[in-house]
DNA sequence: AGACATATTGATACCGGTACCAATCGGTGA
DNA sequence: TCACCGATTGGTACCGGTATCAATATGTCT
C-alpha cells in the first residue's frame, strides 16, 4: 500500500480501484460524486485514493465530458495596463465559476488573432472572449468556426458590425464627446485628437474621415465621433491636422504631436484616447518645454494611479476595466449554460473624471 | 460530400476517413504528418478533411500522448503592471515554442497558490512558472506534487529557500543597495523604506527585522537587506521608524509615509520598493503639500512611462519584466526538453535608472 | 517468372476518465 | 421460505486522437 509510482506517472481510478479491491466504476462513481456508493465503500476508496495521492485527470475528463472548463480569451496585448485590467476581471468571474483562462496576445494583428482563435478551437475550450483587432467593418472568417462548432463568443471592448454576438463595451463615444466638451467649456477651440493604432494617410477632411474610420478599430471610430460631435454642438470647424492618423506607439504620438505643436495655429488643448497616447503627448511637452495646463491642458484616457498623483494630476476617462471583463465573463458564462436570452451589446458607463490638467487656454 | 455536421459537432478523423474513402489510420499519418502516405491518397484525404473543416481535437492529442503543449502560469496579479509585463514575456517564449498559456493569480494568497498549482496538475500542463506568494522559509507541499508528477517547474521572481528548481529572478539587493547609497550620495541620512506586501508587527530593530524577513517574500526581504546594507556602508544608524511594517496596497503605504512624515525627524527621502508604494508615497506627500525633490527626494521600483513623463521624472529601480518573463519560459522549455542542465537560479540585472526625483535635502 | 524488399494501408490497442446497463447483494413482506 | 424491490456494484462502450503491427500492394532484381 501507498507504493509511490515511478516516473513521475499519475495514479488512474484503475490504480485506485486495484489498491481499494473494487472496481472501476465503483472508484468512478465515489470520486466523481455521482450514482450511490456505500458508506463503507466509499471509505475504502477515499482512503486508497489518499494513500495514492490521486488526482483526477481533467485531460481524460474533458474527452469524455467533452467541456474542457477553460475560457478561451483573446486580445491585443496582455501587458497592456488596459488589458491586464480586463483580464483580471474575466480571470476572477471564471474562477468563481471554476473556469481557467487560456490567454493569447495579438498585437493587434489579424492573422495572429485567426490563429489563436484556431488555437482555442483546437483546445476546445467552452467559450470565447474576443477583443478584435479588426475593424468594424471587417470580415471575419475564423468567428465563423467558432459558430460553427457551437462555441459561445463574447466580444469585449470592440464591436464588428458583420459579427453577432454577445458583446461588452463602453459608451466611448459619449464619454469622449464630455471630455472634449469640458476642454470647450473651459475656453479651447483648437483641440488636437490623438488616437489608437490606425494605419492609414491623413484624412482630406471630415467625410474622408468618416470613410477612414470603417477601416478603423470600433472603439477608436466612436471616440473619434465623439470628438467631432463635440466640435460640432460648439459651431468649431473641423481641422484635420489636429487629428492624428497614427499613434499605435508611444513615440509615434510623441511625433504627432510636436508636429501639431509646430503649426502655425496649434492646439491649446489635446485629448489622448489611450494611455501611450497621453504620456506620448506629455513627453511631447515636456520637450517643447511648454507646461500643462498653462501652455496645453490634457485630457486622458483610461485612469490609473499615475496620472491622479502626478502633477498636474490628469484628468481622464476611467475604464471599468475590471468591470469591463467581469461583465464580458459573465455573459459568456450564462451564454455556455444555455441562457437563451436575446443576443445583446452590454454598455458600461465610463466616467469623466476632472482634475487639474484642463485650463483655460493660454491669454495670448 | 461537403455535408455540414449538425449540433455545432467538430469533424473527426473517422469522419475524414469516411469521407475519403480510407482508413481511420491513413487520416492520421496524413494529418500527423507521420508514417508514409502515397501521394494520390494524401490528396484525397486532404480534400476530404478541408470539405469537412476538420480541426484536430488537442484535447484527444493530449490524451494519447500525454503533453498538453500548455505552459502553466502562477503569480499574485494579472492586473499588476509588473507581473502583466512579466507575462507577456512568458506568453511571447511560449508562443515562439508553440505553447499556450494557462494563467492563475493568487492575490498572494497561499491558499489560493496551492489550489492554483493543484489546477495546473489535474489540467496535465507540461509545465509550471510561480511567483511563489511564500515567504522564503515557508514549506511548499505542492510544489513536490510537481516534482512526483514529473512537473517542471521555474520559480519566478522569489525564491523559496525549501524549493529546488530553477529560478529566474533579479539582483534585488544589489539594486536596493545602489538606489539608497545615490540618495545617501545625494546627502541624505533620514531615508524612509516602503516595502511591499509584509504582514507583520513593527521590528523592534534591526535583528527583529532580520527575524521577520525569513517570513517575508524573498524579493522584499532582498531589498530591505539592500537598504540596511547601504545604511551601514555609509554609517547610518538604523531607524525601525523609517521602515514600513505594511504597505500591500496603495493606501497603506499613503498612510505608512503620512506616519513617517509626521515624525519629530521625517525623512528627507524615500525609497519605495513597489509601484504601488511609490504612488502612495507620492500622494502623502501631496497630501502634506510638501515637494518632490526639494523637500523629500523619491527613488521608486519599476519603470513605466509615467515615470519618465511625469514631473519631476521619477528615478526607479527598472526591472526588465519582458525579459524576466522571457527567460524564466525558456528556460521551463529546455527544462521540459529534457535538459540536464543543473538547476541554476538566474540573476537578471534590475538598472537604477537617475531622474530628476533626487535632490540634496532641503537645507534646513 | 519467382523471390524478395519496400511502400502503403487498415485494424486495433492504448490513454483515463464518464455513464449506461446488467448483475449481484441485502432486506422486506407475504 | 420465497418473491420482489431498491441499493450497490462491476463490466464495458464510448470520447478522438496516436502508434504499433500485420496485411497487402508495388516494384525490382536475377
């Protein structure tokens, strides 16, 4: 008894069994918790299954059950502050519902996103989290075999018109027309955007613009919208050179805007749709030596612990993001029950939050 | 031919052989790529399978062969910027290898871990990478049910004195030692030590510290040793009142620094040795209205953008987090390859990065 | 043409669970 | 004492791959 195997190998219900002198089924069915086993049985068998040190193979399990209790969860970059937020909030929801999260990165690119989600398919996990690298405008083969084997999909943080599903997203358009508004309200009219990875020319104006943003991550277009509909309500004509075209990194909004900052007429004010964005613009700043908000006022987006206790502290649009991958994990969750509810686009609040890097424009 | 599987089932290779007109076995060398296939009949089994959209079920792979291609992650937070960084460097070595992750956070939770490592082993990953929420004198009993299942395992970022496995991890101590000495260098002799999560009483001096650091977490405890030793190089006598006894998050170490603060003697610098700590300490000090660096000097742990952009730019300790996560997958791989290699702890080299957060103290 | 080596193929036994079904056990009431 | 019922138990066929082995087909050489 208690003889420890060798190799390394796991002890089986068939080991079990041996060592208990009862059958397969019998080891089964104790372990497993199902059908009815005498009390004395049982004893034996737990106590054998101790001495053994036995664990139940889940691999084994998942082939016959056919669930593997893993979500498959698929975005841009995990070491993204954003995303790793997000990811702590599906992680903690799939946990209270014994889940395990399978990750996969994407850097935003469309042919590493179709394999990954060839991956999950191939592992068969029992759901999908998506944050899509395609625009909304896009076709997406790989969503088709997700339907096509019955795998609940949930789309977090973008949405992709040719694409239904259960999604979760924030109201980014409204809450990027009250940031920008606050920089109206407070006096500005020349407003530069800097906005997330967007791979195309400049914009030859605004309807071009409307044509650029099909193309354009879903979330993006709305805080772009958002931006216009801002100028809009306030009668201010739109510029396109205070529209970046490209930020995907740190340095690239750095560049656009010190070029922003080198028109003859530049921006009193800027809002940074993502992190990179804003302390790209800041480090802009800081290399023109002007200051915020005297110079430039900033608006952000996506808070954290950083931008509160700096100063000036900034402010920001704050992301649920834990919320964000809560929500997204539980509405697959119920999705992978059987919930038969109506598919639907869950938005969540994100807030304006005020500090002190927005003043009125400089007199001069 | 073409006929579309009902019930969102996944093809199988007897549904390709069927299709094909050949046997189960030929499928599989056709597929697996092994064993010899004529050429005429690969064709012909390969239509078949893209007619059907045959996947192949990694679950069953897993199954017959025993690995998993699934790399097994433990730490304390996803959503943590150092360990979201560490990460993705996991993920990016583990992709390159053709393997998948499977992450677990902890909250540093020894409960938790131990579940989390209990989890890794019923799914059959090839391999595990901890961050171990233990202090280094604690006993790990699952850690040697890896090591009976055969389980390779890398610690991460902490050592654990009973374990013996691989670790990669970063000269904590050393780079401890340096950030003090530059503000001892910059004249100050009151420096206050804001540590990371340690759930203890106050110590009572410095060998009650030294008592307490064997129940700490090995990497805090390294750089506590750090800072005493730069204490003593330069003459400085130990103050238990300048060294926290708990800042696990951002408030307490707020509250921590506001005690320090607050003192007949306060500290003219301080040195946080978590990104939370240095946020918290920042905030304190915004609190009392007092200035970074004319009146108290800031040295902080871990680079981020904000750091850099902020004003004034915050001087860190940088640890190379990708390139941690990196290398501790690495070396899991060639450990699960086989590798005969001694077990070896890795010491990256964390950089002091100087800003302009360290200044002479205030002359009064 | 015959013998033999080689290429190709199909059948089948695993892997370790789950779950159904039939067999057996024990106890009860007539 | 016997028939009968429910509780308990063991046997076994899946799940979908992998890998071995024997059987068959093809081709070559003498």
């Amino acid at each position: 008894m208690s003889i420890q195997r060798d190799g390394g190998a796991s002890p089986t219900i068939s080991e079990v069994a041996a060592e208990a002198g009862v059958g397969r089924a019998t080891v089964a069915r104790t372990l497993g918790g199902y059908g009815s086993v005498s009390p004395k049985t049982r004893e034996v068998v737990l106590a054998a299954a101790q001495r053994l040190g036995y664990r139940p193979n889940s691999v084994a399990r998942s082939m016959s059950t056919g669930e593997t209790r893993t979500l498959g969860v698929v975005l841009a970059d995990v070491g993204n502050p954003f995303f790793a937020g997000v990811l702590r909030g599906i992680a903690d929801a799939a946990r209270r519902a014994d889940y395990d999260v399978l990750v996969l990165s994407t850097d935003e690119d469309l042919a590493q996103e179709a394999a990954a989600i060839d991956v999950l398919v191939d592992k068969r996990v029992d759901g999908v989290i998506l944050a899509p690298a395609a625009g909304r405008q896009a076709r997406m083969p790989q969503i088709d075999l997700l339907e096509q084997r019955g795998i609940p999909l949930v789309l977090l943080d973008r949405l992709v018109d040719a694409v239904t599903a259960d999604a979760v997203v924030i109201n980014n358009r409204e809450a990027s027309r009250e940031a920008v508004a606050s920089l109206i309200e407070a006096g500005h009219r020349r407003i530069g955007f800097v906005w997330g990875p967007v791979t195309t020319e400049p914009a030859a104006g605004a309807d071009d613009l409307r044509r650029i943003l099909d193309s354009a991550l879903w979330s993006d277009g709305e805080r772009l919208l958002g931006y216009l509909e801002a100028l809009e309500q306030a009668g201010i004509p739109f510029d396109t050179s205070l529209v970046t075209h490209v930020a995907k990194h740190e340095s690239q909004a750095t560049r656009a805007v010190l070029g922003m900052l080198a028109l003859s007429d530049p921006p009193t004010a800027i809002f940074a749709t993502e992190t990179d964005a804003l302390t790209g613009s800041l480090r802009a700043l800081r290399q023109r030596g002007l200051r915020c908000p005297d110079d430039v006022s900033l608006i952000g987006f996506d808070d954290s612990s950083w931008a509160s206790v700096m100063t000036p502290a900034m402010s920001v649009v704050a992301q649920p993001m834990h919320q964000l991958g809560k929500l997204a994990a539980e509405c697959l969750l119920a999705r992978m029950a059987g919930g038969v509810a109506p598919v639907a686009t869950h938005v969540l609040e994100a807030d304006f939050v005020r500090r002190d890097s927005v003043a009125p424009p400089p007199a001069n």
